[in-house]
C-alpha cells in the first residue's frame, strides 16, 4: 500500500489525492442543492421558490468574483480553500440543526445557499490557480481534465442519486454525506503540500478590487487569448440555451424515457470529454484544440436541429457535451501557460464569472427567444416557414430545431472568425 508521505512526494499523485477530495466535496455539495430544490418545491408547491434556490446558488459567486480571485492571489490558497471549505461546512452543520428540530424555513435555505456560494466563490479561483503549485506545466492539461471530470461527475450524478436518496432515505442523510464530503476535503487539503505561491506582482496595501483591475488589464494584453476565452463564453451561453430546449424539443417528438436517456448520453458525454483531457498527451497547439473542440460542439448542435431523431440526438448530445470539458481543459491550461502564476486566481475568478453569467443569460433568453420569435415565426404562416420550412418540415418542433441550428451557425461563424484572426495576428507568444 502506497503511504499518504509516498502520495506527497509524487507531483502528479498529490494532485490526485487533492482533486479526490475536493471532487467528493463538489459531488456531496451538488446532491444537497440538487435535493433542496426538489425539497422546497415538494413543501411549498411555488415555482418561484424552487428558482430563487437556484438562483442563491449561482448569482452571490458571480458578484464576488473580482474580490474572491484577488483573495486567492493575495494570500495563501491552501488557506483560502480551508476557510472557504470551512464556511460551506458550517452552513451545511447549521442546515442539519434546524431541519432536524423542525425550524428549516425558507429564507434560511436562502442564505445557506448564498453562504456556499460565496465559498465555492472563494475556493474555485484558488483551486485552479494551484495547479502549478502542484504539478509540472507537462502535466497541467492533464490536471484540467481532470478537474473538468469533477465537474461532469457532479453534473451527472447529483439528479440520479439525489432523487433517489431524498425519496429513500431524506434530507438528513443527504446533508451528512455533505458535511462527510466537506470533512475529508478538508483532511486532504491541510495535509496536501503545495509549492511556494509566487509573489504578487502589485503592492499588497493596493484594494483588493484594484488589484484585480490589474490583473484583468494584463489579461487583455493578449487578445488572441480574449478572443479564445470568448469562445468559452459563447459555448456557456449556448449549453444554457441547450439546457432549457432540449426538453421540449425531446418532448414534442419522442417521449420521456427517451429524454432521460439523451440526458444520460450528454452526461456520459462529459466524462469521457474529462477523461479524453486527463489521460491523452496534451495537444501541441492549445489554442487549435480549443478552435476545434469548438468547431465540432458547432457541428453537434447543427446535427441535433437538423435531424432530431434518437440517433442523431444521442450522437449530438455525446459529441456536444464531451467537447466542452476538452475545450475548456485546453483553454484553462492556455491561460496557466502565458500569464504568470500570480495572476491566475484574478484571471479565472473573472472567467468563472463570465462564463455563469452567460450560462444564465442562455436559461433566461432560450424560453423567451423560443415562445416570442422561433416557434411562431416557424408556423405555417409564419414568415421563417417559407426560408426553412423546406428543411426543417411543419412539425410544432420546427422552431426549437430552428433555435438548435441558429445557436450552432452562430458558433460556427464565430469560431472561424477567432481561427482566422488567431492564424493571422496573433504573435508567436500566443500561437500556443
């Protein structure tokens, strides 16, 4: 048996050691706010509370991000994942109390949220800023991946096991293992040696909020890579639009059984995308990795518009959904690659932030766009049948599989545009 000292002494195993942990913690975390959704919704049958849970999960990070990447740049970031594993923790301890004497009210689920969200806030930027703390730059890609993988297994496992769980055995065995998670992430962290940080590259008595100024202009310093992180904006924006159509698409010409295995498929999809980035050797070219991992979600997401039949939506859906985490992988390991180390927690925090706003602003405008402008205009006397009726036939689904196909050419055309502004004016430093 491998001691915990021999795991230390090996960059790449102290990694995996850490990422084991944090990977339960990020699982155990999603099952409680997968579960406290369905729970809220289960007592008090009002839509509008199951999405303010959602929505106290996701906004506090996205509005603390430019303090919580210079947090993580400033101090410590072994120190900032304890205290921000530490917080989340305690409000999951403090959930546990009051559901357990029966006083769990709803504004209190509220703030628990936003409590870890402002945590996962703080401890996601230190994280990834880490990772060359942790293991050699041949290996980053591979540590991306993995940390992508984390993501996917989340995503994928906390609607099938949490549903299960709160119907089996409620929401105090689900707040356990939480709290279990959160307490053996911990054990790892504090005992996980990470090399010496680099020293910031600004005066420490500078505001917090400044220093990420700083490290935000160096960043545009390199529009090629802006042009890159834009591309993973964009695909943010369309995974949320995806999310909220893929339902009624499946719906409209197949049947439930048939939309819970083309989910399965997307999320099968996500960790073998993880796991392609985390065990292949990485690409030469990082930034053509990330143009094609793009160029082929675009093509995926025109297929799934063009020929929704169950074939072709599982090949869609597995080819989709596996090139996000391998474009980002890519993308995070870019980044890692050509700015300095001292500014990654400012770099990522702000992409991070990004990348969910765009994510909610896709959940937010596909309904709209799809009720307002795409499925009446592909009506029989809507004015697009004429264009793409031809095409796209009659059926109550035309408009979504218009929306699918738009969401795609838009991809596409924008990818082509940053491959053919990267090959032309992107200096040798950023033809990574």
């Amino acid at each position: 048996m491998i001691s915990l000292r021999r795991w230390q002494q090996h960059p790449m195993l102290r990694f995996l050691l850490l990422w084991f942990g944090q990977t339960g913690s990020m699982i155990g975390s999603s099952l409680t706010g997968f579960a406290l959704g369905i729970w809220v919704y289960q007592q008090h049958g009002v839509v509008s509370d199951y999405a303010w849970v959602l929505l106290t999960n996701t906004l506090p990070a996205t509005l603390i991000a430019p303090w919580a990447g210079a947090l993580s740049d400033r101090f410590n970031r072994r120190t900032v994942m304890l205290v921000s594993d530490s917080i989340a923790g305690l409000s999951t301890i403090a959930l546990i109390i009051l559901f357990s004497t029966g006083q769990l009210v709803i504004w209190q689920i509220y703030l628990a949220n936003s409590i870890n969200a402002l945590a996962r806030a703080c401890q996601w930027p230190a994280y990834v800023a880490s990772v060359p703390q942790l293991v050699a730059s041949t290996q980053h890609n591979r540590a991306n991946g993995l940390m992508q993988l984390s993501n996917a297994l989340a995503q994928l496992l906390a609607p099938l096991i949490g549903s299960s769980l709160l119907a089996w055995v409620g929401m105090p065995f689900i707040f356990s293992l939480d709290l279990l998670t959160f307490g053996l992430a911990l054990v790892i962290t504090a005992s996980t040696r990470f090399a010496p940080q680099p020293q910031a590259l600004e005066p420490t008595t500078l505001p917090l909020l400044q220093t990420a100024l700083v490290a935000w202009r160096e960043f545009l310093r390199y529009p090629s890579l802006v042009a890159l992180t834009s591309l993973i904006i964009l695909s943010n924006f369309s995974a949320g639009s995806i999310e909220v159509l893929i339902t009624p698409l499946v719906l409209e010409l197949h049947s439930v059984p048939i939309l819970g295995m083309l989910l399965t498929f997307g999320g099968l999809g996500m960790v073998a995308g993880s796991l392609l980035a985390s065990m292949l050797r990485p690409p030469r070219r990082l930034a053509w990795a990330i143009l094609l991992a793009e160029l082929i979600g675009a093509l995926a997401m025109l297929l799934a518009g063009w020929q929704p039949s169950i074939i072709g939506l599982a090949i869609a859906a597995m080819i989709y959904f596996g090139m996000l985490p391998w474009g980002s992988a890519n993308h995070t390991s870019l980044i890692q690659q050509q700015l300095p180390n001292a500014l990654h927690g400012r770099i990522f925090a702000l992409i991070s932030a990004l990348a969910s706003l765009a994510l909610t602003m896709g959940f937010v405008s596909a309904g709209f766009l799809a009720d307002r402008f795409f499925t009446p205009a592909m009506q029989p006397s809507g004015w697009l049948n004429p264009f793409f009726g031809w095409l796209l036939g009659n059926q109550p689904s035309s408009g979504i599989q218009l929306q699918f196909m738009s969401l795609g050419l838009l991809t596409l055309l924008w990818t082509i545009g940053v491959a053919g502004w990267h090959a032309r004016k992107a200096p040798s430093s950023e033809q990574a």
